[in-house]
C-alpha cells in the first residue's frame, strides 16, 4: 500500500475543546457566523533548531473531508445540558465550505509563518481548531525530531524503532509516518508499513536468545530461517566474549557454506564507540568486512554525532526509538490558531490583531500571503516574506523586507537577483478538495529536496543562524497602527 494517511473509520469529528462548542452556540444565538479567516502558526522551532519540518495536512484533509457530527454525538452532547435544540440541529447538517490553503507537507517551516489559513464562516472554522492543531503539533513535532537524528547519522540509514515508547497507537502510526517523511529509512512497527507503504524491518529481541539452550543455537535457528537477511543481536550476554564470536561461528558453519552471507550483527547496550571497533575488528579479522554494524539503545542527534564524528565509532546503521517518537528533549510543538480577519458584507477583510504585552504573543493581522524568496543564481532561500493578501509583487524590481516589529530593520533585495515562490497552496476551495495529495514517497522526496535550499549554518544544532521571516512595508505599516490604536 502506499497510503499518505491512515485509513481510519472512525468518526472523529468530535476531536475538539468544548470550548469551541460553547463559543459556537452563543455565535449560533447572536446570528454571528460571518466569514472570517484563521492563522495557524507557531512561535519557537523545537530543540532550539533552526527549523521545523511541516507534516500533518493529510490528516487534516481527512477530518475536514469527513467532517460530520452524527447522531450518537448529537445525542451526547444534548445530555450536557449546554446546548440548544435549534442549535444542536444546526450541528447535525454543518459540514466544512470554506477555504482551506496550506504549506505542502516536507516543507522547512519558521516561527509565525502561517502554515494553515482558514477562510469559513466562522462556526466552521471554529469547530476545526483542535484537530488542526492535534494533527499539525504532532506530526511536525516528530518530522522535526527525525530530521535532526537524519542529519547526525550522515548518510548512514536510520531505523524508527518507537512504537513501545510512543503515546498510544495514533501516534506510533502517524510518527512512522512522519520520520519516514524526514528521512528515517524505515520502521519497526508493522502497521505503519502496511497503511503507509514504509519498509518495515526487524529481527530479534534478547529473549529470543534466551529461549534457547544457547546463543549460538538461537543464532543458529535465526539463520536457518532467515539466511538471506540473517541480523544477529549479539549483546544479550556478552558482546566480545561471545556475542560476536558466535555470529561469526553461525556464519561461517552455516551461512557461507551454503552461499549466503551475515547480513550485520546489532548492540543495544554498551559503550557503542568501543564495542564497534572492537566487533569491527573480529568481523574484518574473519574476512567478513560486509557484515554490517547496527546499534541502538536511546539514541539521539547529539549522541550519533558524537560517536561518529568524535568517538570514532565503526557502525553503519542506528536504531532511534524513544528520543524519536516522542521528541523526548523537546515533547510539545507549540502551534496556535488566531483569528486574523473577519470579512465584510463586500468580502473585503477587516483585519484582526491580538495585542500582548510578550511581543512574541502579537499575532500578524489580517489576510495574508507567504512567499519563500531565493536567489537567483543558487536558487539558495533567503527569507520568507509575509505580505497582505492584495499586495502583487514582482520580482524585476527592488523588494523591501521589514523586521516583523520594527521599522528601521529592513533588507532590501536588488530586483533580478532573486525568484519568488508562493508557499500555501488551495487544498479546500469552497468545501470542495482541489489539492492532488502526493505520495508518501513524493512527500519524502520533495522535503529532502526543500532541505537542499537551506544554508548549513540553519541546519546546525547548537546556536543555528536565525533565518529571516519578515513583513511587507504595507503589513508591518498596519500591524504597528493597529497595535498604536489597541494601545
């Protein structure tokens, strides 16, 4: 199969904070359900990275696709006592017609930058929120993790290994499903391969080898079994002592004399640097220099640059579980949902802005567009602008790009140098889905390519250069009065 998102039957419409009901049911009795328009974002890049990795959306086309309040959930909000008869009713037949526009997922994503707008009447695109936010702050939590340990183990293949540690069954699923977008090469957990298509992989625990009489008996029967992808977990008693020497002795009484070779032998506990030189050595010694080294054991980006730019570590293959799958150095993605225009009987947006005395909390008003500005000649990202959804531009003139709070911070870019590319893409028009979803495969490619644009310096982990996502003169000219007047 090669699904991008998991074929899931139940009805989750419900997936929201209550709040968003009660809020609803005032709009409902005021007559307030004007269209209005909703930024998703979010404020600070996870692990104090450069970057994050936007994934998610295909979740989200299927909530919003499917979106229908049935009766069993009628019948349960009724018996809080908070609703209405008219208005109960009303949620019985809504279904979502408004606009949707998003980033593509694979996407290198920055603070404040929208990564979802909402344009809907205003009960619909209240009643979306949650899911939106469930479906986002997850799966770019873990996209984003993954890419890191990617990165670390610098070409060398990494293997999702989380599903015991993660948060329950959706986010084992849908965390595959992420790492494998970032990068990760395959994954553990079988389900994911099944709904997702990504390789799914595995071998042996230690108490296979324990319900043996010996460890060269369960190698023994492992090779029989599987001797053309024959894996042997050697760290279960003793990694030197015996671990190793009896991969090696399986393979060279069993495996080679009848054509096959030992794949690679796995340490899950252990100083890693010195055991894999070690079991390099035994192996390259009994002329077995193909056999591969993986290792796992709470692995993390900072410990796989370590061992192998550093420690000298001979392992060809890494295992990440725990540290992956649930992000374990920085566990929550902090995504928001803020109102930022509500239109007028003309369809022309007011614009909305929320004021804070934390700048970081002062949201971007009004309806906006997102492009990513590259230069010309190495088509390398130079900044992402946000602009007010009338503004054209055109890339032969001089652009201007302003601090997103203060004026006398600008950049200007010479016109001709640079190429223009608008980020968010229509997934829903009018209710209706227009967006073609890619592969998952399509989607993995696309965000290895999009990471091929970035600078070095903003991938670094520790102290990344910061990279620019700055305004339009005519955007930062209405944020600023806004917030004046609001003052």
């Amino acid at each position: 199969m090669t699904n991008t998102t998991l074929s899931d039957k139940r009805n989750q419409s419900l997936m929201m904070d209550f709040y968003e009901l009660t809020m609803s049911q005032v709009y409902f009795d005021n007559g307030t359900n004007e269209e209005v328009v909703f930024d998703l974002f979010y404020r600070r890049n996870p692990d104090n990275g450069g970057f994050a990795i936007f994934c998610g959306l295909d979740q989200i086309i299927d909530y919003v696709e499917n979106f229908s309040i049935d009766a069993d959930m009628i019948e349960y909000l009724r018996s809080t006592g908070q609703f209405s008869e008219a208005f109960l009713e009303y949620l019985s037949t809504v279904r979502f017609t408004g606009d949707l526009w998003a980033i593509p997922e694979g996407t290198p994503v920055f603070p404040y930058e929208p990564l979802i707008r909402v344009k809907a009447p205003l009960i619909e695109a209240q009643l979306i929120e949650t899911a939106m936010l469930l479906a986002i702050n997850h799966q770019t939590l873990i996209a984003t993790k993954a890419r890191r340990i990617v990165q670390a183990a610098n070409g060398k293949a990494v293997m999702e290994f989380g599903a015991r540690r993660a948060h329950n069954f959706d986010s084992s699923l849908y965390g595959a499903r992420a790492c494998y977008i970032a990068g990760v090469n395959g994954t553990a957990t079988t389900q994911a391969g099944m709904e997702f298509g990504i390789p799914a992989l595995g071998t042996m625990a230690h108490s296979f080898i324990q319900s043996f009489p010996s460890e060269y008996d369960a190698f023994m029967a492992y090779a029989k079994t599987y001797p053309e992808s024959c894996t042997l977990l050697i760290d279960t008693y003793n990694t030197l002592h015996s671990g190793v020497k009896n991969a090696i002795q399986v393979a060279k009484d069993y495996l080679e004399p009848n054509g096959y070779r030992l794949k690679g032998v796995r340490i899950d506990s252990g100083d890693m640097a010195y055991l894999s030189k070690r079991v390099r050595k035994a192996l390259d010694e009994a002329g077995m220099e193909d056999c591969s080294i993986v290792v796992s054991n709470s692995l993390d980006e900072y410990l796989i640059e370590s061992l192998l730019t550093r420690q000298g570590a001979r392992i060809d293959s890494f295992g990440v579980g725990e540290n992956m799958i649930v992000s374990k150095h920085t566990p929550v993605f902090g995504g928001v949902y803020k109102l930022s225009a509500i239109m007028d009987e003309d369809g022309r947006p007011i614009p909305k802005i929320k004021i804070s005395e934390n700048e970081e909390k002062i949201t971007n008003p009004g309806m906006k567009k997102l492009y990513r500005i590259y230069d010309k000649n190495d088509q390398m990202a130079i900044a992402d602008l946000m602009t007010l959804d009338h503004e054209i531009l055109d890339p032969k003139k001089d652009l201007t790009i302003y601090h997103p709070m203060k004026k006398w911070k600008y950049k200007t870019i010479e016109g001709g140098t640079y190429l223009l590319r608008e980020l968010m893409v229509p997934i829903f028009i009018h209710g209706k889905l227009v967006y073609k979803q890619p592969t998952l495969q399509e989607i993995r490619e696309y965000c290895a390519r999009e990471q091929e644009t970035l600078w070095e310096e903003i991938k670094r982990f520790s102290n990344p250069q910061e990279y620019y996502v700055d305004l339009s003169e005519d955007l930062l000219d209405l944020k600023l009065d806004m917030i004046s007047q609001m003052r």
